[in-house]
C-alpha cells in the first residue's frame, strides 16, 4: 500500500507484541489493513512516518515530566481559589469548579 508505516523498531509497535515481523514477513497495514510483505531489509525497508515520530517524542517528553509540572497546568477558580476548573457550564459556555456549579453563580 501508499501508506506510510512507522517502524516497527519503535518501541511503541514491539510492546504491541509484532516483533516478529522485524525480520520479514507480512503484516496487515494498521491504515488501510492491506497485507503488507516486507522484503529482505525487514522493518527497516519501510518508509518513516514522521507525523507518528513527532507524536511519539511529544508523547515521552510528556510523560517524563514530573507530576508537579503537570499539576502547575491545572486551571483554578478565581472566585474558589482552592477549586480546580474541572466542568463545563452549558448555560453560560464557560468552564468552572464544581463549587461555583452547586453553590456559585452557575448553579442554575
């Protein structure tokens, strides 16, 4: 097929338990689920995906960051200061905390 496939050396695609194509084989390709033959360069015969690339690097830079950088990200309400912004308004289309939803100006 046309699709581009990321390699199956990545570690993502091994932990999915498909190493066993890294040497030659078929596959179905996970797009379009055409059969895919590798010929003898295995994995390595295939073409890079780059999009996929940048999405994985994003993913491990993500998650190797520590928790209280990513609890920094956390939205607070204003008028709740201890209150994190965790539902949406439908009323007023805002987010908000769950005080000012029961208690506060959104509670109607």
């Amino acid at each position: 097929c046309a699709n581009d496939i990321f390699q199956a050396s990545n570690p993502l695609w091994q932990s999915r338990g498909s190493t066993s194509v890294s040497s030659g084989g078929r596959f179905r390709c996970p797009s379009c689920r055409h059969e895919v033959v590798l010929d003898r360069h295995g994995v390595y015969g295939l073409q890079r995906n780059l999009l996929v690339e940048n999405i994985i690097d994003i993913y491990k830079q993500e998650s190797s960051r520590p928790l209280h950088a990513k609890a920094e990200q956390q939205l607070m309400c204003e008028e709740h200061e201890e209150e994190k912004i965790n539902i949406y308004c439908l009323t007023c289309e805002v987010p908000t905390c769950s005080m000012c939803k029961v208690f506060g100006a959104h509670k109607d």
